[in-house]
C-alpha cells in the first residue's frame, strides 16, 4: 500500500498549509485537500503547489469546493450541497500521499460527521500541528484525546512558532507522542524559505522511516 498520512491541526490558521507544503515536496508525493471552504483567495492545494513547488499532476482535485469561508458543514449547507462520506475515500497513488484536514480535528463536515470521524476510518498515521504560543497546552492535549478516544494512529507533533521549550516538553510527554520538530515562522515565506526551515527543523528521516 502506498505510504500515506494525514496533516492536521489544533486549529485553524497556524500553519498546518506550510507543513504540509513542505511535507509533501520532502516526500515527493501528492497532495489532497478533501474539502476546501472558501475560493476568493488562494486555496489551500494552490499555496501548496506554490510554495511546496509541487507538479499540478501531484496535486488531487478536492472532493468538495465551497464558496464561503466557513466550517464546512455550513458552506456545504449555504450551497445546497450535501457532504456524503462515501466522497472521502483516499485517492490511490504512486507515491506517498499528504492529506490536509480543514481547522482543526472536531470540525464538522456535516451536523453528525466530524473531521475526526473521517480519520478514523481511514486508519494512516496523522500529524498533528500545533502552536507554541500561550493557549497550545490545553488545545493540543484536547486534540491528542480525541484522537486517541478513536483510536487514530499519532505519528507525532509538529510544532509552528516561535521556540517554546518547556511547552513542547510537557506536551509532548503528558500526551506520550513524539516531537517531530518546530517549523518557525518566516519573515519571508518563499519556497526557498520553507525548504531550508523545514529540512533544518523536522524530523523528515523518522516521517520517512513511520510510513515505510
């Protein structure tokens, strides 16, 4: 089976697009967003083909593309559009595949299916970005409960910021996952940037070495 694994976050707008853009240029891999809510600015899929210098072939269509920028189950809803499960099966490919979730894991796609649920079924290893600034402790904690709650496999932490020692400590020993690594913000974010930030900073060799 191809290596495959999920990206997500604590919340919305942390830089999980970033990770991931880097995530799947380092893999050398494909790129789905199964549901991108909001088409005015620049969605996801393109900011990762851009900054992750991805080939447009790499780069799967989402399964749903919604005008509003919302939680989905409200785009979809505002659309007339009914989000079916059936609809997020994974892609088959030929190369190891980065998935990206929508906010964070308990954002719901429909008013009884949850980011979350998805994940579960799908049974690959997630990743779970998280902040370091004040507030990250008890979101990334919450977030590592739910996932175990159903049983999704962790294959670890990336943290985004600014360094923050002791945070990364103890979350990562009280929710017993692994670091990753801290990919720091950019004054310039360029695919040159991310490239060097990413290679110095995560652990790709033990990503690698997880979805083999």
């Amino acid at each position: 089976m191809t290596k495959r694994c999920v990206v997500t976050g604590t919340d919305t707008g942390i830089g999980k697009t970033l990770f991931a853009a880097a995530l799947t240029q380092a893999l050398d891999g494909y790129y789905w967003k199964p549901v991108q809510s909001g088409l005015e600015e620049e969605t996801d899929s393109q900011t990762v083909m851009r900054l992750g210098e991805v080939l447009p072939a790499r780069i799967i269509p989402e399964a749903y593309r919604l005008k509003m920028p919302a939680s989905p189950h409200l785009s979809a809803r505002c659309e007339g559009i009914a989000i079916a499960s059936d609809r997020l099966a994974l892609p088959e490919t030929d190369e190891p595949l980065v998935v990206e979730g929508a906010g964070g894991l308990l954002v719901p796609l429909t008013d009884r299916l949850l980011f979350a649920d998805v994940f579960a079924r799908w049974q690959v290893p997630v990743i779970l970005c998280a902040r370091t600034a004040l507030g990250t402790i008890n979101h990334t904690l919450l977030s590592l409960e739910a996932l175990k709650h159903r049983a999704i496999p962790i294959l670890g932490i990336a943290f985004i910021g600014d360094e923050s020692v002791e945070t990364q400590r103890v979350i990562a020993e009280i929710g017993g996952v692994r670091s990753l690594g801290r990919l720091p913000w950019l004054p310039t974010v360029t695919p040159g940037t991310l490239h060097v930030a990413f290679t110095r900073n995560v652990d790709i060799e033990h990503i690698k070495g997880a979805l083999a």
